[in-house]
C-alpha cells in the first residue's frame, strides 16, 4: 500500500495545508509558512462542511471548496453582540486607531 492509497476516512489522522478566504478573496487563515493542521477525520474536530469535504480524498489531492455558514460556524447573529463601554474593563487598554 503506498500513501496514495490512503483515502480520508473515519479515523485517520488527517494532515491539511489550507488557506482560508472571504468571499471578496481576501485571506484570513492560512497555513502557509506554518504546520499543516492535524485532526481526525469524524471525530467533530473541524467545521462540519470542512470535514464532509475531505471524505474520499487521497493523499496529494487538491480541492476549493466553499463551507456554507450552516455548515462552518452559523449564521451572522446580529442579537449575539452586546456594547461594552471602555471603563468597564480594568486596567489599560491599546488605543484605537
């Protein structure tokens, strides 16, 4: 059995170079310079759109993918952000640009 062999399953300790964009292609995450990321595969480790993605690929394989938010982190919650003033915080905080 050689490495092309291995096809992503339940189980296996999955190595993954990514690089992680918005829709307008600007990059906020990226591995590159850095460790690929290491999880197994079906164990919830990852974003769960990310996870169903990888099933069947092969070691060497490529794919773009798009994870919808239902499938990633949810939805935008516009009722899940709460103002805070500045002097409820304690000691200094950086200034805003």
């Amino acid at each position: 059995m050689t490495e092309r062999d291995l096809i992503v399953a339940d189980d296996l300790v999955v190595s993954l170079d990514y690089t992680l964009q918005l829709d307008d292609g600007e990059t906020i995450d990226t591995s590159e310079g850095d460790e690929p990321l290491e999880f197994i595969q079906g164990h919830g480790e990852i974003v769960p759109g990310l996870e169903q993605a990888l099933y069947g690929m092969a070691v060497g394989d490529e794919k773009e993918l798009v994870v919808r938010p239902e499938d990633g982190y949810g939805e935008l919650d516009p009722d899940a952000y709460q103002t805070i003033p500045r002097d409820a915080f304690s000691g200094s905080l950086p200034a805003l640009r």
